[in-house]
C-alpha cells in the first residue's frame, strides 16, 4: 500500500499544523493562546475540512458524477438558507431553543436540497444537467438568503454576515468538544459502509446484484452526506470546494479508486486543504480575507484542470 | 436439473409489456435471446437478474421461487454483465475482478487467500492477467468486456447473464467472446443467458435461442429448429 504517501500527508498535516499553532505573529509561545484560539482552530480545520471531503467523495459514488459536491450540487447553499432563515425568526427565542432550532434547520436543508437532487435522479437526468439544478439551487437559496438579509434587524444581520463568511475560527473553545463529538459521529460509521460504497462503484444495478440493499445504502449515503455538510455549515458558515476538489487530489495522487483506500487519503487531503487555507489567512493577518476566497483560488483551477483532462468525459 | 425455470412470465417496468414468456435453462448451456431493438430484451435480462421484479408469473431458481432467496443468497447464484457504462477513474483491473468476492467478504471487503485464488484463477480463465494491473479506464472494448466476465465469474455464480455483450465488438473479438462463454459454461458448468443481434454467431455457438417476436410471440428451441421453422426469417428479415 501507499505508506509513503501517508507518510508524506502526516508529516504536510504536522507541518501546517505547527505553523498555524505558534507561526502567528512570530514563534510566541503562549500557552493560554495557543490552548485558547489556536488549537481549537487547528482542530476544527482538521475535522471540518475532512469531514467536508468526505461528504464530497460519498456524493461522487451515490450519483456516479466525479463533479458532485456540497457546493456546487447546492447542498451547502440549502443548508445556508435553512439557518439564515432560522437566524433570522428565531429573534426573542431562548438561546437553548434557537441553537437546537439551527442545528435541525442546517440538517434539514442540507437533506431537503438531496431530496430534489434525487427526484431529478429518478426521473434520469443526465449528469451535466443535475449540475445546473445545483447551481440553480444555489442561486435560489442565495436569493433567499439576500431577501432575508434586507428584511432583518441590524443585529442578526451582523451575526448573519460573520457566519456566512465561512471561518474555521467560529469554533470557540467551549463548544469545541460539541463540535468534535458530532463530526466523529458522522465520520466513523462511514467506515461500516465503505464496501458498499466499493460495490456502488461500477453501478447501482452491479450493486444490487451484488447483494447490497440498495435502498437502505442510498438512505445512509444520504443522510451521513448531510449530516457532514450541515454540521460544517453550522458550526463554520458555508465553505466551498474542498467537498468536490480533495476527492479528486486524493485519486490523483494514490492512482486509486477503492474506497478502502480513498476514503482516508480524502480526509487526510480535506484536512491540508483546510489547514494551508486557514495558513494563508494567518499569513495575511492584517487583511480580512475570508477562508472561501483562499480556497475558491485553488479550487476553481484545479477543477477547470480535471476537465480538461477528462475531455472525453460523456454526460 | 433444470436452474432456471420460467413459466407464464410477463414483464416491464411499469406495466406487463411482455407476456407468456416460458423457459427453461439448464447448467453448462448456452441461451442466446434475440428479439428486434426496443422489444424488451434487456428488460427480461433485468427481471431474471432480479434487478427488477416481474409484473406476473412464475420464476424459479434450483427449484426455488426468486421470493424466497434474499438479496445476498441470490447474489451467490446469478450474476450479471451489463451495457451501461460507468467512468470510475483509477480503478485498477484485479480491484474491479475482486468486487465479485463481495457477496463473500467481511464487512471491511477483506479478501482471504481463498477469495484472492478464485479472483487469479477467474483473470486467468479469461485471459486478462496480464492486464491485472492496469486502470479499467484504459482498455479497449474487448478487453473491458472480458474484465466485466471475469467479475460476474468471480461472484461463483450458477447462472450468468450478459446483456448484449457482443455488440461493440469486431468479428474475431466477437467470435472469441463466444468461445470464451462456451468454455466458461463446459468447465465453471455454468448456466449462460445473453442477448445478442449476432445472427451467425448464435446459429453457429449457442444450445439455444428465445426469440422474442415483434408481434409478442416468444418462441424456444434450438438454434436448428427456430431457422427451420423460419422464425430468424419471419421475424429479422424484412421483404
């Protein structure tokens, strides 16, 4: 197997990691800093940029498309609307009932926006065109979002503007431990259902003949999916691209397909993404460069490269 | 004994497109369905690979009914080879061969020393060792086709359907898929269904034909008797 090359992303992770625990301004060793804000970012960086990969990689399998991803499929966007719109009515609400209230909107948009994809699925929609309904949902839910943001109060919209943003550091260190209970959750029993993912590979009816239940298998593809996405969202505001581009880094780089494989190599990849984009910000600290712009610099190129290199790819 | 026995099957995805369809099919035989494009051929394909369930009638496999094998049980019987194509990137031929072991493995998909013999064994049955290393992605149309045998081969299956397999393929490749088949099913003793529009390979190949009519006749009987009764006439020559 690939040791070295697991090897190599170790030793990228420990690098990256290092610098953005004690390379912000100069080599200052404090202790309550570093516990207090630059850990917990370096974690959620970690989990949420793996996390993210993943989500990218089960949607490529479940819809047979090396394009899927939470962004562009709209699945992030969904997510978006359903907790800009929660931000927004949940005004004089207890704080205990608005944060549960966002943690089900963020899931429940992130799985209504799979609903439609797959009733378009059903009905056969080529590849190319389930794309366009993503875009389209994404720009549905951003319009949403603007019409929500020009109705609301002064206060929520700031909350609301910091958020969508997208920032690993939204992740204080008193909700850090919530936050990495949850991504292990939707993270590890993706594991139990990696030779189905394996079996999905060729087909769904190659799937099926192979025994697997298929139905039961899109149900949890979808759901985990979801999960993964909306907890990113939630906790991080919507981040784009690493759920499509890493799954593609990854097979570039291992020269593999079987999910045995792939599956960590995505998250490790997920995670360095995450880690050099948030290295950036911190390299750039007098400016307020968002973690999107960072990552949509290094991932429009390389999807534009994919396509260009699949030229014969047919929808 | 009789593997697969069909009696008064009616077929289609929504509704019995096709009816009165009987049959049987024995191990070791070859069974070439032909019927003209859009007749549902590959729908009677899906329906005997329990891909999708049949609008009536009765389908029995080794004396059981379908309904009372479970998805994994059946998947150790019957397996399949498809015309849809797929684009998975980097999926290397011995890993694509080996997913035919996954009705057999663990929940990891672990394949133990026993799985990985039949999976060379498989490769080599069909002549595609040498390209175990290779991506799936690279091959030619005969080479893929083969792999996607030896997959369905690996799944140890009693009864193998292949939907259409020789139709992107020149003459010689064409001819030596059927003696591929014809070796799988004297040697594995496997029982083999597959559609085809390979007039002269079936007369000259096959044990024996369904034909499926355009006017909704289906008809059985070896590849002599269908020509003598001027069925291949009737129903794919045109005057």
């Amino acid at each position: 197997m690939n040791a070295k090359n697991l090897l190599l992303g170790f030793i990228v992770i420990f690098f990256v990691g290092f610098l953005l625990l004690y390379g912000e301004s100069g080599l200052s060793l404090n202790a309550a800093l570093i516990n207090e804000l630059r850990l917990p970012k370096v974690i959620v960086c970690l989990l949420a940029g793996g996390m993210l990969a993943i989500a990218g990689l089960l949607m490529q399998v479940f819809f047979q498309n090396p394009l899927a991803g939470p962004d562009i499929l709209g699945v992030s966007s969904g997510s978006s609307l359903f907790v800009a719109f929660w931000m927004m009515a949940s005004v004089g609400f207890s704080p205990a009932i608005s944060d549960w209230g966002m943690s089900v909107m963020s899931f429940l948009g992130a799985l209504s926006v799979f609903l439609i994809l797959i009733f378009f699925l059903h009905k056969n929609m080529s590849r190319v065109s389930l794309i366009i309904v993503g875009l389209l949902i994404s720009s549905f839910a951003a319009s949403g979002i603007s019409m929500l943001v020009s109705l609301s109060e002064t206060l929520q919209l700031k909350n609301y503007l910091m958020w969508s943003m997208g920032s690993f550091r939204n992740v204080t260190s008193p909700e850090l431990p919530r936050f990495v209970l949850l991504c292990l959750l939707a993270i590890l029993p993706v594991l139990f259902f990696i030779k189905a993912l394996n079996q999905f590979l060729l087909s769904e009816n190659y799937a099926l003949s192979m025994g697997v239940n298929v139905k039961k298998t899109r149900i949890l593809f979808v759901s985990f999916a979801a999960f993964q996405i909306s907890i990113v969202t939630l906790f991080c505001g919507p981040i784009g691209f690493i759920g499509i581009i890493a799954p593609h880094l990854a097979r570039q780089f291992l020269k593999r397909s079987q999910l045995n494989l792939l599956l960590p190599a995505t998250f490790m990849i997920g995670a360095i993404l995450a880690l050099v984009a948030e290295s950036v910000l911190v390299l750039a600290p007098s400016s307020s460069i968002s973690v999107n712009a960072v990552l949509g610099l290094i991932g429009a190129p390389v999807i534009v490269l994919y396509l260009y290199r699949q030229r014969e790819w047919s929808a | 004994m009789k593997l697969l026995k069909i009696e008064d099957l009616a077929i289609g995805f929504k509704e019995a497109s096709f009816k009165n369809i009987k049959g049987e099919v024995f191990p070791g035989t070859i069974t070439a369905l032909m019927g003209i494009n859009g007749v549902g051929k590959s729908c009677l394909l899906k329906t005997l690979g329990h891909l999708i369930p049949a609008q009536r009638g009765s389908l029995q496999l080794a004396g059981k009914d379908f309904s009372q094998y479970s998805a994994l049980e059946f998947s150790k019987m019957v397996s399949l080879v498809l015309t849809e194509k797929f684009q998975v990137d980097f999926l290397r031929v011995d890993e694509l061969v080996s997913l035919g072991r996954s009705p057999y493995t663990n929940w990891w998909g672990d394949l133990d020393s026993s799985d990985q013999q039949i999976v060379s064994q498989t490769m080599q049955q069909v002549g595609i060792l040498d390209l175990k290393d290779k991506f799936f992605s690279e091959l030619s149309d005969g080479q893929k086709q083969k792999v996607l045998i030896a997959r369905a081969l690996a799944q140890n299956p009693q009864l193998l359907i292949l939907d259409e397999p020789t139709t992107y393929l020149d003459i010689p490749s064409k001819i030596e898929l059927l003696k591929l088949l014809r070796k799988i099913a004297d040697q594995n003793k496997v029982a083999i269904i597959m559609s085809t529009h390979d007039l002269e390979l079936v007369k000259s190949h096959v044990d024996q034909v369904w034909l499926m009519g355009s006017d909704g006749q289906f008809e059985t009987g070896s590849p002599e008797s269908i020509e003598s009764a001027g069925l291949f006439q009737k129903y794919f020559y045109f005057n």
